[in-house]
C-alpha cells in the first residue's frame, strides 16, 4: 500500500514490491535564511532523512540515512547513515545491534547523564534543537535491555568512537579559533579495540508515582583537549548518576544529578588538570489543551578548582520554552531561550509552524544570538530570519 503523501515537487522511487514486511518514512526539506548583519542568504539548504524499517523472522532491522546539499556559494553536502540496526523483542527482555543513538536522563538540550553519544555540529547548531539526533553521532554498539513489573535495566557495550564534530570551515558558523585546534594531531582510542571498549548501565524504577534512574558509564569524552605535548587527546570519562521525574497535577517536576570522576579539564597554557565535578539539573513542565511551558536549570560545579583551568568553577545554564496552539493544533507560536549565565552566552529562537496538510508543516522565524565564548563563539553576527518547509510520505508493502 502506498499512502499518497507527496506534496511539493516530483520524487520518484522504484517499485519495492519484492520487499516484503517493509516501510519507508521519507521527509524531504527546504531551508533559507537571511542574516540582518550582512543581508546575505545564508543557506539554501535541500536535505531528506530516509527511515527504512523491516520486520524479519520477528527480528526488526531499522535504516536511518541523512543528507543535505546547501546551494550558497560553499556548495557543502553531506550524506551520512545515522542508525543501521537489528533488534529483537522477548517477553521481558530485547536486544539491539548495530550504529544506535541512546539518550538518557530527564534534560534536553543540557547534558548531564546523556553523554553516550558525541555531539555533531557539522550543521546549523538549531539543528540540535528541531532534531536532537541531527546534532549527535550514532556509534556501533550493542545494548540489552529487561523489563520487569516495576523495574527495568539497559546495558551498553559500545566498541565504536568518534570525536565532538564542530562546524565545519564550509559554513557559516565556522570559528576561526577552531583552525588552529583542528590542525593539532589528534589521538583517539583505537576503535573495535577491547582495551578502549566503553560500558554503561541504567537501572529504572518505579516508586510510589516516582520514575527513578541509576546510570554509570565508562567511556570517553569525545571533545579531544590538549596536551602540554601540544597534541589533542582523548580521555577516559567515569560518570555515576541519577534521576526522578514526578507528575504532579498538571506539572512534570524531573531532575538529572551527575558527578563525573577524575574528568579532565583543559588548562590555560595547555596541558590538562584532573578534577571531579558535580552537575545538577531541575526542570519542570506545564501543559494544557493548547499551551505548554518547560523551564530547566542546570548548575556544574569543579571540586578542588585550581585558577589554571579553563573553565569556570561554577557555571548556570538555564532554556525556557513557551508554545501556544490555535486553530486545532495547525499552528503552533513557539519561542525558545538558552543561556548561559557565566558566560553570557545564549540563543533565542522565536517560530512559527503551520501544518498545511497532514504531510505538510511550513516554518517561519527568527534566531538571535549573544556572547562570543563557548561553542557559540562565531555566532554573535549569525542573527537570522529563516523559513523552510517539510514534506512528508510513507511507502510501505
């Protein structure tokens, strides 16, 4: 069967009746903005992501494939497979095998507990915040997982690695300070290599209307730092956590707490200091029929801090998100803010969607940027109008 779902322009595709069991998610996209400082388009961006899904001898195999072609005068495209997996469901038990994304804990945007996965920016940086997968790099990994009556538990077992990816010098978020730091040799773990395997478990429980978490992870932090050898490296990450969401009438009270042990922080003139660190994390959210209003706060605290590192002692994160539907849910005003307080650093990103047909949302806004530390540190002249449109069809068989 083939839901007739296409909406603008001509894509053609070739019969896939020999597939048995099997369905495709198309979304294909057009994306332009208009920076107010420079009054250039700065992207004219085309992009498709491509969900392929196939049920085998009750084995499940999943197919996720992006890519975007920018036609402004960097011409940059990229075309890449963000999860390649098979997996099988049990009475209480699943496994999953394969390039996987797994995110933990109760924050968006602000990590705290979700550090299985590196962050990808080789994309606009929003595209964290429309997709979270966008912005993450899957890793071959293989992951069980139990469900008891109140209780469940998730393993990981990740041989794979990659590296934080920033944007890349084709773009306009580029940062010049990034050349001098991307041309430093690099040393990574040796992938598929017993020795640099990374570990995690999550434990889950139900208590008394209270969703409660444990998590541990052994693993690395993929944001590489430098040496006093004057070579980037990578090193070994040992986070021990914990988190509880409540729903209180029309509130969702949740918060992720997190110390990282023995993390290593990089240091003014180079070279790297060894220090644990605590994250806190509270956040609540409110919805009705037609409006909903999230907060989070995120406070990072470095125990035994020595005036040489980097980064600060203490830091305050905050977002706030507020959303208002009208019209049965076709249109739909949002605006969100995140902010770093230490640094002054933030983004605030006022939007509108209409969906014009069930396969057809249309996108129009503005994204505003301050502060010139952090990753946003080449974004403070990147203020931008955008519009850009999604459309959507399903072949299955």
């Amino acid at each position: 069967m083939v839901k007739k779902y296409i909406q603008i322009g001509i894509f053609n595709i070739l019969s896939l009746s020999y597939v048995t069991a099997s369905e495709f998610d198309i979304e294909l996209g057009f994306r332009s903005d208009y920076v107010t400082k420079t009054e250039e388009i700065a992207q004219k961006k085309v992009y498709y992501t491509l969900e392929y899904t196939n049920i085998l001898n009750d084995f499940k195999i999943n197919i996720i494939s992006r890519g975007y072609f920018d036609f402004d005068k960097s011409k940059y495209h990229d075309l890449w497979f963000d999860e390649f997996t098979i997996s099988k469901d049990y009475e209480n038990f699943s496994f999953l095998l394969g390039k996987h994304q797994v995110n933990w804990g109760e924050s968006d945007y602000l990590r705290v507990v979700n550090v299985i996965n590196p962050i990808n920016l080789k994309d606009y940086y929003l595209s964290y915040i429309e997709d979270y997968k966008k912005a993450n790099s899957s890793l071959w990994m293989f992951q069980s997982e139990y469900t008891g009556n109140d209780w469940g538990s998730s393993l990981l077992i990740i041989p794979d690695f990659e590296s934080t990816v920033f944007p890349h010098s084709q773009t306009g978020f580029y940062n010049e300070s990034l050349s001098s730091y991307e041309s430093i040799q690099e040393n990574n773990p040796n992938k598929f290599d017993i020795k640099d395997i990374s570990v995690a478990l999550k434990i889950n429980k139900e208590i008394d209307n209270y969703d409660f978490s444990v998590y541990s992870y052994y693993g690395w932090n993929h944001t590489s730092l430098i040496t006093s050898s004057l070579k980037k490296e990578s090193f070994r990450r040992k986070v021990l956590g914990v988190s509880l969401s409540n729903t209180i009438g029309e509130f969702v009270i949740r918060t992720d707490n997190a110390i990282y042990l023995d993390e290593k922080f990089q240091e003014i003139n180079y070279g790297t200091s060894e220090k644990d660190s605590i994250k806190n994390l509270i956040a609540t959210d409110w919805n009705d029929a037609s409006h909903s209003i999230s907060l989070q706060v995120l406070s990072t605290h470095i125990l035994s801090y020595s005036n040489n590192i980097i980064e600060d002692e203490d830091t305050i994160e905050g977002t706030f998100y507020i959303e208002k539907r009208i019209n049965n849910n076709n249109i739909v005003f949002s605006n969100l803010l995140l902010n770093n307080f230490s640094t002054n650093t933030g983004i605030n990103e006022f939007k509108v969607k209409y969906r014009y047909k069930d396969n057809i949302n249309l996108y129009f806004g503005y994204d505003s940027f301050w502060g010139n530390e952090g990753i946003l540190s080449g974004y403070s002249n990147q203020n931008r109008v955008f519009g850009y449109i999604k459309y959507f069809f399903d072949i299955e068989s």
